[in-house]
C-alpha cells in the first residue's frame, strides 16, 4: 500500500498537466537561450521595419496589415 501526503491525493488531473506544460516551457526557453542567433543592429532592424512600414502604405493614406494584397489580415 502506497501512503500519500494529503495535498498528493488532491492533485487534479490539470495541475499535473500545468506543471509538466509549465516544466516543459522552461526546458524550451533554456534551450533556445542556448541556441538563439546574435541579435540584429539596431540600425539596420530600425531600417527594414521603416521600409516595411512604407511597402504597407495604401493610396488613401492608410496602410494594410502586409504588402501582400491576397493578404486579408
């Protein structure tokens, strides 16, 4: 026979599940912090978020979610 503490017998099905998501996320996020690429220059990010800006500009003045136009957004 198996003795468990009072709060082992009250674990829900989806505190479980929480805590192996939650553990499973950690171990990611350590792993990609391990792996990531060398940030980008924040002059050369600055200019290609500026030039995507413009290629969303529309006629009237607006601008569209992408430069893509099948692109509903």
């Amino acid at each position: 026979m198996v003795f468990m503490s009072t709060s082992a017998q009250h674990l829900s099905r989806r505190a479980l599940l929480r805590g192996a998501a939650c553990g499973m996320a950690g171990a990611a996020v350590a792993a990609l912090a391990r792996v990531s690429a060398p940030a980008a220059e924040p002059a050369c990010l600055a200019e290609e978020t500026v030039a995507f800006v413009r290629r969303c500009a529309r006629a009237d003045g607006g601008s569209a979610p992408s430069p893509d136009l099948k692109y509903k957004g």
